[in-house]
C-alpha cells in the first residue's frame, strides 16, 4: 500500500511538472511604430509548432516558459524572444527591407525584392503626424536622389523645388509627375490631402521604373497611395488631435540696436560729413532708452497650429471600407497669413462576383488660406510690408504712440499705426495688414471608380475612371486710410494708400483620366514567372481663368468690385487652355527561378502641346537583375541575407514647362492706333516643337547583411536630355525677343547612396539608423546655333557648353583698399582694378543648385515608448543673399537699420574696416555671394502607446500621446547670413521665413 501510494504521487507530481513546463503561453504582436496590433503575425516555437495573430493581433503556443519563438509579419523585422506568458512582442517597421511593396500606379503591385528599378519606398509611419500641412515635407531626406527645398513657411505654400536625380531640363518649372492611386494630379495635391490619409509614398527614379509612363516622366515620378480597407479586417476608429505652434527659423541677419546704431551715425557724420542723428531721435536713444527689436513685432513666435480627425477602416469577406475626416488650422507668422483645411477621403471595394471587384476612392478638400508677403501687390510697391518693416524700422522708433511733457517724462499710449522716422515716414506694415485682406478659397475633388474582371486565371482586365478638379477664387481688398496718427500728436497721410481697389479672380482646372489594363500572370514549371500588362490610357486637361480688378471704390465699407469706378484693359485677364493625351503601352516582365529579372517597357504617346507631326513619340526601357542571394554558391552564407545586381537603360519624355498652344502663334493687342488698341502677333510659331527626350542608364546593388544590421543600396546614373527646350534669344529685327525652341542637350551624372543598420533588437528595446546621399553633377553638352556660351540677363547666370549651368556668374570682389576705402575688383585676367565692369564676370565655379543632398536618421524604441529623428542637408550651395545688399547699404542708413557688418565700415580712423566707405556706389558682385549649405533636424518625434493590458480595461485598442517637432535645429556655414540657407534660387531677398513647429498630439483607437 506505501509502495502504491508512492507511486501514483510520483506520477502526480511528474505530470504537474509536465504541464509546467509546457503550458500555454498567450502573448500579443503589436508595432513599435503605432502600436496597432498586427493580424495574421506568424509564431513559431524552436520544435515546429506555430500560430497566427488573430484579429486583436494575440496569439498562444503550448511551450515552455523561455522556448525561443520566432515571430514575423510582412513588412517588420523578425524578432526572436523567449517565451512568456502575457508577452507583447513589439515588431519594428522594416522600413528598407526587400519585402516593402512597390506601387507603380499601374498593374499590380511587387515587391522591392523583385523590382527590376530603382525605387524607395516611405511607409505611414514617416508621414501620417507630420506637424506641417504638406505630406511632402515628410519626405525631404529621406530617400536618396529626391530633392526637396522650400523657401518660404508661408501656410499652403508648396515646396519651391523638388527634383529627382538633379535636373533633366533648365525651365525653372519642371516637376517629378504625381499618380495619386493611379491617375495624375497636380501640385496642388501638396496642401489638399490629409498626411494621414496616406498609406504609401513610392518614388521612381530610373528608367525601367519610370518609362511606362512615357513623355510625362522625365523628371521621376511620386506614386502617393492612400489608405484603405481591408477585406476581413474588423472594424476600427481612430481619432488624433494634436495643438503646437509655429515660430520662424533662426536668421542669420543680426540688425544694429539703437547704441549701435547711434555710433554708427555718429562715426558716419565725422568721417564723411552725413547728417548728424540729432534732437528727439538722438533722446529716444540715450534720454529714453528706446530699442524696438521689430521683428518681435511684426513676425510672431508662438502661431497656433491645430487638427483634428477620426478615421473608419474595416472590411467583411467581400468588401471594405474606409473614411477619414479632418481638420487643419494654421495661423501664419504675420497679420492676415494663414491656412484653415477641411478633409474628406472615403474608399469602398466589394467583391460583386467571384470574378467581379468594383471600387470607388475620392477625396474632398476645401482650402481657405490668406497671404500677406509679397513685394508687390495691386502694383503698390510694398517695401513697408511685415517681412522688410521688421527688419529694416530704426530700432529708436516705438511701436506705441507716446508723448512727452514739460518736464521731459515720456509717456505711451496705444500701438502707433505710422513709423514716423523709418523710410522717412511709413504706415505701421501690421496696421496697414488690418485693412488690407489678400484670400484664396479653393474646393479640390479627386475621384476615381474602377471595375476589375477576372475572366480566367492569372488574366485581370481593370478599368479606371478618375475626375480630378479643383475651383480656386481669390479675392483682393485694399482698403484706404486719409489719415495716420502720429507719435507726438497730429497726423499726416500717405498717397499711397488713399486710394481703394478690389480684385476677384476665378481659376478652375479639370481633369479627366480614363486607364484601361490587362494583366496576365502566368507560372511555367514552378521556376517561370511571366508578367504581361497592355494599357491604354486618355487625359484630358481644361483650364479656365478670368480676372477683374477695380478702384474707387467710394468707402472702406462698399469695397465689392461693382463699387470701383475705375477699370482699365490692365485690370482684366481672361484665359483659357485645353490638352490631350492618348497613350498605349506595353510591361512584361520574367522571372526566372528567383534568381534572373527581366522587364521591358514601352509606352506611345500623343499630346496636343505639339504641332501635329511631332505629336507621338514612343518611349522605351529595358531592365535586368540578378538574385545573387539564391544563387547555390551564395545561400548557404548566412550572413548575407539579400544582394541584387541590377541594371537598365531607356527613355523618357518631358513637356511639363510647355504652355498648351506654344507651338502655335498668337493673336493678342498689339499696337494702339489713334487711341485704340490692335490686334497683332505677340508671339511667334513653333510648329517644330516637339518633346524633352531624357536617355537613362542605370546600375546599382541592393544589400542586407548580418540579419539587416546591415543593409543599403547604391546606383549610379547618367542622364543625357536631348531636344532641350529653351527660350532662345531672336533678332529684334523679327519683331519678337525670343521663342521657345528645342535646341540644347544636358547630362546628368550622379551616384545615390543609401545605408542603414538594425543597431539592436530584442522583443522590447530596438535602436536603428540609416543615412542616405546623392551627388549630381550637371553639364550643357549643346546650345543653339553652335553657340558655345548663352547668358541669361538679370539671373547672374551663364550656359556655358561643358560647364554646370547652375553655376554662377558674377564680377569678383577684391575688398576695400585700406588707403581710401574703395572697393576693388578683380578683372577677367586676375588683374586689380577699381572700375567695376560687368564685362569682367566669369563663372564661379559655385552653383545654387546643391551637388551634394541627403538626410540620415535614428529610430530607438523601447516597450511603448519612441523617439524618432530626422536631419536633411544640402553642401556645395550657393546664394546671393540680396538681402545683405538691402540691409548694408550706404543708400539709405539714414532712413533704416542696418545690419551690424556696417559697423565695420572703412573710415580714415578704422583703416581695416571690411565695408567700403559710404560714398562708394553699390554693385552686384561677389561680396553677396555667401554659401548657403546647411543641415536641418526636419523632424523629430517622440511617441508613447500606453500597455494593452490598461487599454482592455476601458475597450481601447490603442492610446498613443506624441510630441512632434520640426525645422528645431540648423546648421550652416558661419558665411552665411540670410534668413534661411535653405532657400534655393541664384539670389535671396527678405522673404517669408521658413518655421519651426512644436505639437502635441493624441491618438485614441477602438
């Protein structure tokens, strides 16, 4: 009986340590970036047995507590954990991984790993949250070969240049071609559409990604894909708020205060006899203490920024849905500027028929922004505006009227509506905002429906039909203003400003594009994979236009342009434009065994911009790669996880900088004869015109090494565009300047670079970084005529044929000669001289388009907490900084601040000084030229997602609170003193600066 018992404990006791260590372990897959729950996250445990996420993304394992298990999902990094019971294993986005999924805008999707082109791919992650209202800020450095540079933070303004492997043509307005979910937009898009609508960005740069769109992608193309459903996805809402504000970004201009400026007249006036700074203005100074830092007044540093938005995504077996709303405020950095955007997106696919998919996807924004920076409106010179005022107001003038008693005592009342010493008496620029309203209501439509047949296996047939449109009226209103109060009592006017005018202008653009496909896949032997995709495709773009102003209007309150007694043939625009194009083009693409890609392209296309015979031109490309990875000889080498070779050549086409009828001549009013206006020829014919062609070759390797803690790419490209378009210059005997004429050729040459590393990793710490560059080189290979050398007037710029043509062209500056403070110039042989001559110009060898851009980053991650950011740079730029010339200037030092260089100007006591004396003429030349590369911290984020085990609690799926900033730090050369460095043009003046943005959002999901 003892011996009995015994035996059924031990037996007991052996199986309570049986089920021990191999109970059931549940755990749950989230990501590290959102935290969202993954569904579908593979789990599979060292002895074989594995589980999928289900739709609350848990999973659970019979195993013992510590057995290591491998979990995955497509598109994360893979992680290896031991085993516990609870666990939330947090995968991390792989942001560079072959597996991402390209999206071409045509055919279906591939992934990275097996796309013969170059392309980079940014996840939600990146844009969704971005503080500013374009999504294409998110993208600036971060892929390499795409350029990205904004010169103004102005609210709805767009980037001023974006390019993609430098610049396959010289019209300033070429641009990459936008796809958003298949069909063309334009840049208007950057403002109208939610960040966080957004699912993908997808960039394709080379020739074999880009060809299949033809003659409209010469410069890349940006495929932007939004968010949708998914079939059997359960049901979820989210909602984000988030409230920040704007300050600009630091400026390198430093202004003299009212000490320093005092000295500085005070030396003036004994070396060179100017008026002396005497009486009221000299004790406002040293009496009164007064020292106005106008900047603080005229450009705010705390803009409130806010948005709101809640999102609806699901979907059942046959069908899925998604719907976003949002809203956008942004108050600029001065009077009346700002952006308010209102957001609409909604997406619905359903499975009719087993071999019947329908879909719709449209967004809908209204846009209303104000802007108040121009240098010139209504055709009022506008020097006194915000920017220039608060830079260029005498710091000794108060921002507040004030008087003075019998005793001397000083005394200030309200704020002063008149600068009554600057510019020798100005209107106050923020009063003069008050009156003076500039507004652009703007509704922006993109729909798209498609029907999908599946008629046989592998053959899909799609038909797409998308409207795009968007209807914009602004409105102008200059209201007048008889008399200004002035400081010490009494008032006085100003001409400018007494009398009234009223502006309405009406754009509208629509868009129609109609894409019809048929793809067939087919599977030969399990190792023959072919791809075949035929398509035709039909847009047709109108533009319509028309504007009226009117003046005199009879009070400040009747300010409708049918109150204007005045209007005039200068007062009135009326246009209208109208282009199609018809394309059919062919894809295919073979693979074979995983291991050998190939893809060829070729795409017709016919556009009324040209003249009927140089309508169609066919455009081509031909790609190869290797999977070196799967080779025999290189899979059994762990440590490489990935390399690819790939190749290809072709060629694309541009027409993006081309009015709609430049080719044709045009009727407009000529001459006047007796008083009345003619009709003539204003411009000539062109019936050669024809397109831009760009020629490609490119070659480069993708890597990942050591379980991706490292991994990269690198390319090398050429690009010769022939047929260059340019404005050639005619003989006045013709009647006309110049003409548009496809005479000049431009090679590109350039490497992109990109490299990361998953530093650490494990199921609640990873630390990542990535760093990517591009260099370009740039070279006129042809001008017109034979000509070798082309100078562009009043742009500071040469085409010279085997030269940079961004480079800039300018007389040098050799300094101030100690012995009289003159300036002196170097002529074209060298020689010193103190006669300026435009003759002596020469290239400088420096250009402002930068040879070198890039971005690199640090993403670090621990359990639900984030920090993630973000810097882009730019070397090898140039800049005039005009601005200098304004703000030193010996014209006008007695009527406006100066910049703190002035206070080392020559005079016969300070024989070194740096500035010439004032009695020197200014000129144009090298003293402005200031290099302007810099590095930008572009965004950083810091995130937390509360634990899942509080969120069950209370029926929440996710709680996430983030911090956002942006433009927080730059960098740049001590040279340069403008306001932004990352201003890109060959010259800069005081323009609306660039802004740094803080935010604090919330996301709430169920």
């Amino acid at each position: 009986m003892k011996k009995l018992f015994i035996f059924l404990m031990t037996v007991i006791l052996t199986s309570v340590t049986a089920m021990s260590q191999n109970g059931v372990i549940k755990g749950t897959v989230v990501s590290a970036s959102d935290g969202e729950t993954l569904i579908g996250a593979s789990v599979v445990a060292e002895n074989g047995q594995g589980d999928a996420t289900n739709i609350d993304g848990e999973f659970s394992l019979k195993v013992a507590p510590g057995t290591i298990l491998r979990v995955s999902y497509l598109g994360y990094i893979s992680q290896d954990v031991a085993a516990a019971d609870g666990m939330v294993v947090r995968l991390q986005p792989n942001e560079n991984t072959l597996d991402e999924v390209v999206v071409t805008g045509y055919g279906s999707a591939k992934k990275l790993g097996s796309f013969v082109g170059a392309a980079s791919v940014v996840g939600s992650a990146q844009i969704e949250n971005t503080p500013a209202a374009s999504f294409v800020d998110a993208l600036q450095g971060a892929v390499p070969g795409l350029g990205i540079f904004s010169n103004t933070g102005e609210p709805a303004s767009a980037p001023a240049n974006i390019n993609i492997r430098g610049y396959s043509s010289l019209e300033f307005k070429v641009t990459p071609l936008f796809i958003l979910d298949g069909a063309p937009v334009s840049s208007a898009v950057f403002t109208s559409l939610n960040p966080n609508d957004i699912e993908s960005i997808t960039v394709l740069k080379d020739a074999a990604s880009t060809a299949i769109y033809g003659s409209r992608a010469g410069n890349g193309v940006i495929v932007i894909t939004s968010k949708k459903g998914k079939f059997g996805e359960q049901g979820k809402v989210t909602i984000r708020a988030s409230v920040g504000w704007s300050a600009p970004v630091e400026s390198g201009i430093k202004m003299m205060n009212s000490q320093q400026y005092l000295k500085f007249r005070d030396d003036m006036t004994e070396a060179f006899g100017s008026p002396r700074l005497d009486g009221i203005q000299r004790d406002l100074i040293t009496k009164y203490g007064i020292d106005t830092d106008w900047r603080d007044e005229m450009i705010k540093s705390n803009a409130l920024t806010y948005s709101m938005g809640a999102a609806v995504r699901g979907g059942s077996e046959k069908s899925n849905y998604f719907l976003s709303l949002g809203h956008y405020d942004q108050d600029g950095l001065i009077a009346k500027s700002g952006l308010r955007r209102e957001t609409l997106r909604a997406s619905f696919n359903a499975d009719v028929k087993p071999w019947l998919r329908v879909g719709f996807s449209g967004n809908l924004a209204y846009e209303k922004y104000e802007t108040n920076s121009t240098a010139s409106q209504a055709g009022r010179f506008y020097t006194n505006g915000p920017i220039f005022q608060a830079y260029y107001a005498l710091p000794y003038e108060s921002p507040y009227l004030y008087s003075i008693d019998d005793s001397g005592n000083i005394s200030f009342g309200e704020k002063s509506n008149w600068l009554k010493y600057s510019l020798g008496g100005q209107p106050n620029a923020n009063f003069v905002s008050s009156l003076n309203t500039g507004s652009t209501n703007q509704v922006t439509v993109n729909a798209s429906i498609f029907e999908e047949i599946r008629p046989i296996k592998g053959l899909v047939l799609r038909a797409q039909q998308n409207a795009y449109a968007y209807d914009r009226r602004a409105t102008t209103r200059w209201t007048a203003t008889e008399d200004y109060e002035l400081p010490m009592g009494g008032t006085t006017n100003f001409s400018q400003y007494t009398t009234r005018l009223a502006g309405e202008s009406f754009g509208r653009l629509y868009q129609f594009t109609y894409t019809n496909t048929a793809e067939y896949t087919r599977t030969i032997a399990d190792v023959h994979d072919f791809t075949v995709l035929l398509g035709q495709e039909s847009i047709i773009n109108r533009t319509n236009s028309f504007g009226v102003s009117t003046s005199g209007q009879p009070s400040n309150d009747l300010m409708l342009i049918t109150n204007g007694t005045t209007v005039t043939l200068d007062d009135l625009s009326r246009a209208m434009g109208e282009y199609v194009v018809n394309s059919y083009f062919l894809n295919a693409d073979y693979n074979y065994d995983e291991r050998y890609f190939f893809n060829g392209s070729v795409r017709r296309d016919g556009c009324s911009k040209f003249a009927p015979q140089h309508r169609w031109s066919t455009f081509y490309a031909l790609g190869l790669m290797w999977n070196a990875k799967n080779e025999s000889f290189l899979s059994p080498i762990t440590w490489i996880d990935a390399l690819q070779v790939r190749a290809n050549f072709g060629t694309t086409g541009n027409y993006s900088g081309l009015g709609d009828f430049d080719w044709h001549g045009a009727l407009g009013t000529a001459l006047t004869y007796k008083g009345q206006p003619t009709m003539g020829i204003v411009s000539p014919s062109n019936p050669d015109l024809t397109w831009e062609t760009i020629q490609q070759f490119s070659a480069g390797v993708n890597y990942s090494l050591f379980n991706r803690r490292l991994y990269g790419t690198v390319d090398y490209y050429i690009k010769d565009t022939k047929d260059l378009i340019l404005d050639v210059p005619y003989s006045f005997t013709t009647g006309w300047s110049s003409n548009i004429t496809n005479i000049g050729s431009l090679r590109n040459t350039g490497v992109d670079f990109e490299i990361g590393s998953d530093i650490y990793r494990d199921k609640d710490w990873y630390v990542g970084v990535k760093a990517n560059f591009n260099y370009n080189h740039a070279e006129v290979t042809e001008l017109f005529n034979g000509q070798t050398e082309y100078r562009l007037d009043d742009y500071g710029l040469v085409y010279v044929v085997g030269d940079n043509p961004f480079q800039l062209n300018s007389v040098r500056y050799a300094g101030v000669d100690p012995r009289d403070g003159k300036c002196m110039w170097y002529d074209k042989n060298g020689n010193l001289t103190k006669v300026y001559n435009e003759d002596d110009a020469v290239n400088l060898g420096k250009s402002w388009r930068p040879s070198w851009t890039g971005g690199f980053g640090i993403n670090v991650a621990w359990k639900g907490l984030a920090l993630r950011a973000d810097f882009t740079w730019a070397a090898d730029k140039y800049i005039y900084n005009w601005a200098y010339q304004q703000l030193a200037s010996n014209l006008s030092f007695t009527q406006g601040n100066q910049s703190i260089k002035m206070l080392d100007t020559w005079t016969p006591s300070n024989p070194t000084g740096t500035m010439p004396a004032i009695t020197e003429a200014i000129q144009g030349d090298t003293r402005y030229l200031e290099n302007s590369s810099y590095m930008r911290m572009k965004n950083l984020t810091v995130s937390y997602n509360l634990p899942k085990s509080w969120l069950k609690k209370v029926d929440m799926s996710d709680v996430t609170f983030r911090f956002t900033g942006r433009n927080l730090l730059t960098f740049t050369s001590d040279e340069f003193t403008g306001i932004d460095p990352e201003y890109v043009g060959n010259g800069v003046r005081l323009q609306y600066p660039n802004t740094r943005q803080y935010e604090f959002g919330v996301e709430v999901s169920f």
